[in-house]
C-alpha cells in the first residue's frame, strides 16, 4: 500500500487514497504531485492500456523515475489498477498474459516496501454471461491467480454494476469457488448499491475477502448506470466507514473513484474533482477519529 504523511496516517482511522485512473490527462508526475498535494495518504497507479501509466507506453527508465517520485514525495508502495481482460478468448490469451506480465512487472519496479503487491482488475469485457459462463470466469481467475502466485503479487477482484457480475453475493460465490490465496475481493461499494443491493449487507459479506476499498456513487435512470462523485449521489459516507469499521476493515484505506463518465466530461476538472473527493471522506472520517 502506499501511504505520505506517515506520523498523520499512524493516528487516523480510514486513511485515504486517490487513483491516477482519474487522472488520465495530467502528466503521470504531476497526477502523483497533485494527489499529494491534495491530501491523500494513498495511491492507486493505473496501468490500463489507453492510460499514460500503461507499461505499453510507460517505459522502464520512466517507471523508475516515478517510483523515485513516489518514494521522494512519502509515498510506500501504491496500488495498480491493472484493467486485465481476464476473459479473453483464446486467440488472444497468450497476449492478455505477456501483457499481464508487463503490468505485473511494473507494479514490482514500483513497489517499495515488505506489503504484498496489490493489483485490482475486473473480469474484463470478454466475461461471458453470468449464468451460463461463471464457471469459466472461476477458471480463467485460477489461471491469472497462479500467474499472480508466480509473480508474488494479489489480485484483488472488483466486481462492476451494468455487467453480469454485479453482486456482492455473486463476488463471494467466486472467493469460495477459486479459494486462493492470491485472489482477494477490491470490495468498490457503489457497484453493488447501484444494482441494488442494500450497504451494510454488501460490506459484511464482502469483507473477509477484502484487500482494498473503493468509492464513487452513482444511481440507475431508465436502466442505465451513473455514476457520480463520492458525496455527490445517495451513498452515506459516514454510514460506509461505519460498516467498515464494523467488519474489521478500518486499516484498509479506503480510495475514491471517479468514473470515465464523470472525466471524460468537457466540463471535468482533474484537481477539482480530488479535492471533493477528499473534502467527501475527510469530513465523514472525522466522527471515528
């Protein structure tokens, strides 16, 4: 995990993260200068293909420069969010997982400290249906899990609202199917309140497969997803960390999320939209303190 401040995050209940995922048109250094600057304890490095982090495009001498970045600003060891399409048919598997390796590679020239390398994906957009494809989702999360084990790295599984995996009851079905221990939950509360499962019962059956939480929020209009900044929709923030802290998951720090639906408006400030995220779950930690 990545943390700055660290005298700060000794004495705060919920420390805070912010993902460069929202970051996608700032300059890689300057979105790591700007989450620091804006307060947050951690950090959450994207590694998606169309993103500048992608190690596509992201080479090796500026990998290392980044870390130095994130070591020089107080940062530890970030978390990756790396987008895997863990489906992927099989003409393409062999590149999914050269790919994979890539990303798995990055996230070790990053990393810093004795924490277990955390990278965050989906199932992907070659998931097949729920119903009829969830034991070849199982199947294909065991082969990127041994890959993961390979590598010394945790996969952590985020389920996704406007798919078919969507329910915290459908994410826990796939921790007991797999039990792996390289395969952990990204437990991102707004996908499953979207679709309409109730908080409080989505945190409890989901966090003791937990290795890291997200928050955005958002609602369903007509059917359709969207989503919205953390503070800015239905979520109670406070009730959230509340049934966190409930279920043990109050030294898991918790990262605000902004959707590609909310960045890539024309209107979107990248350094705006940080700080009302931070104000959001700065303001609701401040009765557990």
């Amino acid at each position: 995990m990545a943390g700055n401040n660290q005298q700060g995050i000794d004495q705060v209940t919920f420390s805070l993260g912010y993902s460069t995922y929202a970051l996608k048109m700032v300059d890689p250094f300057e979105a790591v200068r700007l989450i620091h600057e804006v307060g947050y304890e951690y950090l959450e490095v994207c590694l998606g293909d169309d993103w500048p982090t992608s190690p596509l495009r992201f080479s090796i001498p500026q990998q290392d420069k980044l870390g130095k970045l994130i070591q020089d600003l107080g940062f530890s060891s970030p978390i990756f969010f790396g987008n895997i399409d863990v489906c992927a048919p099989h003409s393409d598997r062999m590149e999914m997982f050269e790919l994979t390796k890539c990303k798995f590679d990055m996230a070790h020239r990053l990393h810093q400290d004795d924490q277990p390398v955390l990278v965050t994906t989906t199932p992907g957009h070659s998931a097949p249906p729920w119903n009829s494809g969830r034991n070849q989702i199982r199947d294909c999360f065991l082969n990127l899990a041994d890959m993961a084990a390979d590598n010394d790295v945790i996969v952590a599984i985020e389920a996704h609202a406007g798919t078919d995996f969507e329910t915290p009851e459908k994410a826990v079905w796939l921790m007991e199917q797999t039990s792996h221990p390289n395969l952990k939950l990204d437990l991102d509360i707004s996908h499953f309140v979207v679709e309409g499962s109730e908080m409080a019962h989505s945190v409890e059956l989901c966090a003791p497969y937990s290795a890291m939480v997200h928050i955005k929020d958002g609602s369903k209009v007509d059917g359709t997803v969207q989503f919205c900044l953390p503070g800015d929709g239905e979520i109670n923030v406070s009730e959230f960390l509340g049934s966190l802290r409930k279920n043990g998951l109050e030294d898991t720090p918790v990262f605000a999320e902004v959707s590609v639906q909310q960045s890539s408006k024309p209107t979107y400030d990248p350094r705006t939209a940080a700080e009302f995220c931070f104000r959001t779950l700065d303001n609701a930690r401040i009765i557990f303190q």
